[in-house]
C-alpha cells in the first residue's frame, strides 16, 4: 500500500497536465491515398483521377508580389500514355487522400486552435514552417492539411502564399533514400541474403508460386511489397482484384507484405540511418524553442511511409504495423512551470506512446534528447558509404508481433 502511494505520488510530482503548456508542435505524416506506384503487369484496370494540380511559376521572394500572372496552369494527364491506362500519374494523390489530409488539417484546427489556443487563428509563416519531400503527393497532401487548419480567406484568389520547404527528391534526408544513404540499400540487400529470410521465403513458396501463375511472371518480378500496394489501391477504390486473387489471397500478400517492411525496419541500424537527419531536425527545433532562439511553434513534415514507419522504430514504438495512408506522428513540447522542466509527448494517429525508458506518455525532455541524440548517426556521410557489415543482422530479430 504505501508502495502504491508513493508511486502515485512520484507521477502526481512528475506530471502535473494542469500547469503544463504546449510550446512546440511537429507533426510527421504520410501522404493521403494514392494511386499505384507500381501496377500489377496486366493494364487491365483503368485509373481516373479527378483531382490534379494547378501552378504557376512565382519569384524567390514569399513576401514580394509574384509573378502575378493572375492565371494558373491545370495539370491534365493524357489518357493511357501513363504507366497506368486512364488519366492519372503513378502515385498522385486521389480526392480519398486529399480528404485524409484535409480531415486531419481540420482535427488540428479544432485542438491546436480552438481548444489549446496554441496556434494563431490566421497563417503566420514566423511561426509555421512547412516542410515537404518534393513529389506531387506529399506537397498536395500539404495543401489539402492546411486547407483544414486554416480554411482559406478568399475564393478565387491567389492572394494567400504558404511557403513550403522543400529539397530535390534524391537529396532528401526525411525518408529512407538508399540515394542519399546507400548503406541503406546495402544492409537491405545482406537482410535479404540473410538464412532467416531466405527460410522465411521458403515458407512461403506455395503463395509465391500461385502467384507467378496468375500474373504469368517468373518468381524474381514476384515483389510482395508491390503486389500489395496495387491491391491496397483497388480496395481502397472498390476496384476488383485481378482474375485469380481472392480475398485470401489478398489477404496473405498483405501479411506477407507487411512482415518484409517491419523486417527491413526492425533492422535498428537501417532505421537509423534512415531518419536520424529527420530526427536530429526535429530535436534542434526543439532545442532552438527551449533556447528561446527560435519563435516557430508549429513544424509539418509531409512525407512517406518509409519516413514514418523507421521514425517510431528508431524510438523503439513501431508495431510493425502497415503505415496506414495519413498516419502521422505528433511530437508536443511541453514546460511545466511549476517543476520548470520540459516534456514530450509522442502520439501516433492520436495515441499517446509511451517511449521505453520513459515514466509516462510525458517523456522527460533530458531523457528524449538523450535517446534522440543516439539514433542520430555520427559520420552519417562516411557511414553511408560504408560497406562493412560486421554488426550484420546483430539487432535484426526484435519481436515482429
Ligand atoms: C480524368 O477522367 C475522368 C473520367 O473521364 C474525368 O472525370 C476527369 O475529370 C479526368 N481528370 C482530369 C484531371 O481531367
Ligand atoms: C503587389 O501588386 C499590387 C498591384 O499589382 C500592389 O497594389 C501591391 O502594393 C504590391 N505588393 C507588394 C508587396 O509589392
Ligand atoms: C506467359 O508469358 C510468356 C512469356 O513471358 C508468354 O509467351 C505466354 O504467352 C504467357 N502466357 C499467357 C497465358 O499469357
Ligand atoms: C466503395 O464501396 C463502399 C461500400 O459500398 C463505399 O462505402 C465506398 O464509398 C466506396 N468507395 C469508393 C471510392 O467508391
Ligand atoms: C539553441 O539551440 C540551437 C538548436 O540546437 C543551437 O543551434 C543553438 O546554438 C542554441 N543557442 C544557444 C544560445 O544555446
Ligand atoms: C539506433 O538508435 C538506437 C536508439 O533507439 C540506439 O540505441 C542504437 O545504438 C542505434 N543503432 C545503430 C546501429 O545506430
């Protein structure tokens, strides 16, 4: 009993949610619903998007007048001279996604806004920084989250400029880009050498070779990860699976699927790798916000499942778990005024994570900056480029649930 007390006790000093005030946000996201990147072999479905883009071409300036041509350009995919036959790109995000987004945009609205009072009621971009890989997907998913978080003022005006970072794809350091880093491609390529994965395969040799009889491919264009995709795809549009898939089948490529991506991200030092530069991103933003050195209050990083999944890996949280379209990732700083101590909180699609080594949800700012500060890699260029695998497959075999 006075164990019990005293533990209560310990969580009542420690968090105290009444006097603790939301300093700095940062929101990690996957793009909405999209299109498939890689189309099953046979073209026998069509794809029709409704929803495109428009652009014009603008100066470097966010805060001088644009071009102002008063005139956009709209963005119209000629019919069956894609990869996929009808009208849309591979991967482009659909209206399903860009209601995700929008859907999300207006639940921050709704807590950051008006419940917390955090965020102001109109854009500031002193205190919003936007942030997105370079590909129509992410940036449209963007678009479609701040149209929620903040409806815009005018119709039929272009008026209103949100600047959004962004960093030429193959540069990008917010998702696993074996580009950038190809010891990620590396160590992905020994895991699939690897005996425990090759027996994996084995097991599951029945399933592959039904597979290459439907689709009429030899075993080595047989990629459950992309099967998947394109099968996710259509039941997300109530497109029917190609003759021969069944709902059973369907269901043990998505399995399958899913055990490939969690193994290729329990491999701790792929995860690190992958997202450690992200990482060390979002700890500085919140060293600059506790340093008084920085004013932002609200940093969204829109990217893609291989950034998400490798984040909550690298903090030891994933599930293993599929990433679904839209999951997201909020980081909270919060200060306690009355312990004068910094704390944060994780949450993954809106719930909180408790970190390993953390008390609560509330993890203690000195204890997430340490853990932080291990996942980013040091020498990550030198390390990148690095071939030696003499710690190969050390810390591959965690628990896949
Ligand atoms: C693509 O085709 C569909 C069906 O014909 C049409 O409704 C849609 O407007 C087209 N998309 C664009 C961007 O023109
Ligand atoms: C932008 O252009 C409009 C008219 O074209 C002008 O009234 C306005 O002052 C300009 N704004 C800036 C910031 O230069
Ligand atoms: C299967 O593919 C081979 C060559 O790739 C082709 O010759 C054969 O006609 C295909 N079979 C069917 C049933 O489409
Ligand atoms: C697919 O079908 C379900 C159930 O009939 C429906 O709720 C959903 O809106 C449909 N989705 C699309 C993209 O048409
Ligand atoms: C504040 O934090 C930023 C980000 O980590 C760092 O670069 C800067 O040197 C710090 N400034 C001071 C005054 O501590
Ligand atoms: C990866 O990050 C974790 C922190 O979660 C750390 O413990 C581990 O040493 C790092 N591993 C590698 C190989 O970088």
């Amino acid at each position: 009993m006075k164990v019990e007390i005293i533990i209560l006790l310990g969580i009542f000093l420690s968090f105290n949610l009444a006097t603790k005030e939301l300093q700095l946000l940062q929101v990690l996201t996957r793009h909405g619903d999209r299109t498939p990147i890689f189309p099953l072999p046979s073209k026998t479905v069509s794809w029709y998007c409704k929803l495109t883009d428009e652009t014009y071409p603008t100066t470097s300036s966010m805060n001088q007048n644009t071009t102002k041509l008063n005139r956009i350009h709209k963005r119209i995919y000629i019919e069956d001279r894609e990869l996929l036959a009808g009208n849309c790109s591979a991967g482009q995000l659909t209206s399903i996604g860009a209601q995700q987004h929008y859907q999300m945009g207006l639940q921050f609205r709704q807590t950051y806004i008006k419940n917390m009072k955090f965020l102001p009621d109109q854009f500031d971009s002193n205190l919003i920084w936007i942030r997105s890989t370079d590909i129509p997907r992410t940036r449209d998913s963007v678009q479609n989250n701040f149209r929620g978080l903040y409806p815009p003022q005018t119709s039929l005006s272009y008026d209103e400029v949100f600047p959004l970072y962004t960093v030429d794809f193959d540069f990008d350091w917010i998702y696993a880009n074996s580009v950038l880093c190809p010891r990620i491609g590396f160590l992905a390529q020994n895991l699939f050498r690897s005996s425990e994965w090759i027996n994996h395969m084995t097991q599951i040799q029945t399933l592959t070779e039904e597979l290459m009889e439907i689709f009429n491919v030899s075993e080595s264009e047989i990629s459950y990860i992309w099967i998947n995709d394109d099968l996710t795809c259509r039941k997300a549009h109530n497109i029917s699976f190609p003759d021969g898939v069944t709902t059973e089948i369907a269901e043990q490529v998505h399995d399958e699927a899913q055990w490939e991506l969690a193994a290729i991200y329990a491999y701790q030092e792929v995860a690190n790798l992958s997202i450690g530069l992200l990482v060390r991103d979002m700890i500085q933003a919140m060293e600059a916000s506790i340093n008084k050195t920085s004013e932002l209050k609200y940093l969204f990083y829109s990217a893609h499942d291989s950034s998400v999944a490798p984040f909550l890996q690298a903090y030891n949280v994933y599930d293993g778990i599929i990433i679904a379209y839209a999951g997201h990732i909020v980081l909270e700083l919060y200060y306690d005024e009355d312990v004068q101590k910094y704390y944060v909180q994780m949450i993954y699609n809106g719930n909180p994570l408790q970190i390993p080594g953390c008390d609560s949800t509330y993890c203690d700012f000195d204890f997430f900056q340490s853990v932080s500060y291990q996942i980013i890699p040091q020498n990550y260029e030198a390390l990148c480029h690095s071939t030696s695998n003499e710690d190969f497959l050390d810390d591959f075999f965690w628990n896949l649930n």
